[in-house]
C-alpha cells in the first residue's frame, strides 16, 4: 500500500537503555529515526523523575534519535492485586504520567498482567532458511506447568487430553532442554513483572493470586484506570493498553485483556480517549477466537500504539504460534494497515489538521516524521509461508489523535535472550513489545 505525505510512518527501534548490547548507533545505521524505551533500571512502583526521564532523553538524542514512545512503566503487582497499599503505588504511578507529559512523552503503552509479560517457550525457533524467530508452544508450556513447576491443580485446569500431550512432550526432555524452557518462563524475557529466580520463587509470587480470579482483576483495572486516565488527560498523555500475550489463561493467573469482550469493559471503564489501547495485532492474533481486523475496525478511534507482528498459529487446538513475517502470518496485515490509515484520514478531517502536521510526540511542530515503506526489506521477495524466515524488523505502528501514524520497528533478529536480558539490566523491566 503506498502512503502518501499526509500517511507517514517513523521507523523506530525497541531499545533496553545503556546496557543493551544493541547500540543507539547500531539503531540509527538501521535507518531509525526514534526509540520506544523505558527506564528499566527504575524499580516496579517507584516515581520516574523528570530528571532521569530527561537523562534518557538526552542519551537518545545524542545519538541523533528521539524518545518516541514509553513502553512501558509497569504497574506494580499491589495494584493489580487489589492490596492495601495500592493506593501509594497509583499515585506514584500518576506522577510518573505527569512527568512524562511534562517531558513531551506523550504515548504511554502498559499491561496489566499478573506475575509474568509476554511469554514464550521458544527465543530461537529455526527456520528453513536458518532465520529465527519466537515460538510458543502449548504443550512445552502445559509440559512446564505440570511437570516442571508441578503447579496445584494444572492438570485440572488443562483437562486429560493437554495432559496427555503435554506427559509425552515432557518424557521426550533432556536436563538442558528442561533448564532452558524454565529460565525462558520465569527469566527469560525483560517483561516479567516479579523478582523470581527459581521455581519455588515462582511459585510463590503465583500463590498471590490464588483467591484472585478474572472479575476481581477486572475491577482493579478499571480501578487503576480511574485515578491514572484523569491525570493522563491533564498531562496531555494518551495510555495504551497492551493485550496479555499469549490471550489465554496460564498457570492459573486471570487475564483481562485478551479478547473484545475485555476490550469493550476497560474501555468503558473510563470513557475517555486517553484511555486507549495498543492493538498488538500478533498478540490478539495469538487466539483463532479473536476476530482481530474486525477488532482494528471497530476499536480504531481508540488506538494510539499498533503493533504490526504477525503470526502462523499452529497444532490442532491452534494455540500454538510463531512468529511470521508481516505478510505471510494468520493476519491480513495490509487490511489491518488500511484500517490505521483510513482513521489516520478521518481524524485529519475532523481536526482540520494542517497537511503534513508531524506526530504529536515529536518535539517539534514544524518536523514532519519521514516517509517510510511498509516493510524495510524491500530487496527480498514474499516467500511461501513454509519457507519464510522472520530475520527482518516488525513494525508497530501507533495512531492517535491528530497525529500521524507512525511506526515503531523492532527486530526479531536482536530479540533479547537470556543473556541480553541479564546484561540489559532487564530484571523488573516492563513489557517487550512485539
């Protein structure tokens, strides 16, 4: 799909801070001209001061970049779990909002998953061409609950035929296979939510949710969104739900944000434009029960952060994924992108917004963000699907009032392992967007 001046898209690259091993120079050879970043050496639940706030904003545009996203400040597990002291925890949240406002940063994607982020059981699934990608696989992970964590009452959860797949799975396990998909569930990603290096470390911060099921979560969210979405509108800052990834109950945590229905509840929780989402298109996507173009449709006025993943689910239950290219996922990518631009249309005419007016979250008004392609591989063909690596970046792009729509790239092939969310400094990181 061509764009056109008043459809500009902003290549920009996840970046971990300083201790990423992926340089700002490396992101800004890739052709970036912005980061979505966060400041992961804050502790979960403490203030993000103007200070260090404005201390990355300077590292990035040292490097001749811009801060073009947060993503994200995590929200503090008290919070989600209704506790005592969550009312101390929200209001360091709200400033934190305020200051980000206060610094230009306008775009704020979060989560409200308990316990863990995003979650696979696989960081380097081969493909034929020797590419690699994220993969989550139900059995490994139903292998992992049961036999591995022995989580209570898994095998219930799951029912006789999971189990059964997931025993045989289990006996096919060598040790290092073993220790490799427990380090990818409670430590391999920078998006867990919880300081938890063994399995009974584990174990314990799940027990806190024990008595916690999906309506009690659905209430502290929408809890949380009454005193955080006011100050949001004040601080001139747009939040973004981002969906639980993979949308499906694990390890008997509740999820609130995995399907249209949870949509439509957080949404009219708080009914303002500031409380919005981050339509993650490989996250929805995940689960053959979401109608995810339909979802970008209809929820598209309320979209200030996409995320353009891609994925082929897998298995007879399909609840089994990985990571496709953009085109040869499950999901009709370029009706998704026909979506965003169509409300990318209305709101210019709407707003009577000047031609060519910049993303609000770029500092200046008179800077327009530059024109980009769809996808940056340009010199490859599309492949059949059974041949089709994703070694190449993945675009998020986000829309929102009387901005453009800009993109947000991220490259599978610099997905954090283990060992870059150790030297990343990741421990109590927030979300990794796809």
């Amino acid at each position: 799909m061509a764009l056109g001046d008043d459809m500009r898209l902003e290549q920009t690259w996840r970046w971990y801070g300083p201790k990423d091993p992926v340089t700002l120079l490396d992101v800004k050879q890739a052709g970036a001209t912005g980061v979505v970043t966060a400041l992961h050496h804050v502790p979960t639940g403490e203030v993000w001061t103007v200070a260090e706030i404005e201390k990355r904003q300077e590292e990035v545009a040292a490097a001749g970049l811009k801060w073009s996203v947060t993503e994200s400040v995590p929200v503090h597990e008290i919070i989600k779990q209704g506790g005592a002291d969550r009312d101390k925890y929200i209001a360091n949240y709200q400033q934190s909002v305020r200051n980000l406002g206060a610094c230009g940063i306008t775009k704020l994607c979060y989560n409200f998953m308990p316990v863990i982020d995003w979650t696979r059981t696989d960081l380097e699934r081969v493909w034929p061409d020797g590419a690699r990608a994220l993969a989550f696989d139900i059995d490994d992970f139903v292998a992992f609950e049961i036999h591995i964590l022995k989580r209570p009452g898994s095998e219930a959860h799951y029912g006789p035929e999971a189990c059964t797949r997931a025993a045989a799975r289990f006996a096919e396990m060598d040790q290092p296979r073993v220790d490799a998909l427990t380090q990818t569930v409670i430590a391999g990603l920078p998006g867990r939510m919880v300081e938890a290096y063994s399995l009974a470390e584990f174990q314990v911060a799940l027990d806190a949710y024990k008595a916690l099921g999906a309506t009690q979560l659905r209430a502290h969210l929408a809890y949380f969104l009454k005193a955080v979405v006011p100050v949001a509108e004040e601080a001139g800052v747009f939040m973004a739900i981002h969906p639980d990834d993979p949308p499906m109950d694990l390890l008997g945590l509740p999820r609130v944000v995995s399907t249209e229905d949870d949509v439509k509840h957080l949404l009219g929780a708080v009914d303002s434009v500031h409380n919005g989402l981050t339509f993650c298109v490989g996250s929805y996507g995940s689960s053959p029960d979401n109608d995810v173009e339909g979802m970008a449709a209809r929820y598209a006025s309320r979209v200030h952060f996409v995320h353009l993943r891609n994925v082929i689910k897998e298995g007879d239950g399909r609840r089994s994924f990985v990571e496709s290219d953009h085109l040869d996922g499950d999901i009709d990518m370029y009706n998704v992108m026909c979506t965003f631009t169509r409300e990318r249309v209305r709101l210019r005419h709407d707003t009577q917004e000047p031609h060519g007016a910049p993303p609000c979250s770029l500092s200046s008004p008179a800077r327009a963000a530059p024109t980009s392609h769809l996808s940056p591989r340009t010199t490859r063909p599309i492949r059949r699907r059974d041949a089709s690596p994703r070694d190449g970046p993945t675009r998020s792009c986000r829309s929102g009032p009387t901005t453009a729509i800009r993109c947000s790239t991220t490259s599978t092939a610099r997905r954090p392992t283990q060992a870059t969310r150790a030297s990343a400094g990741c421990a109590a990181s927030p979300s990794c967007a796809a």
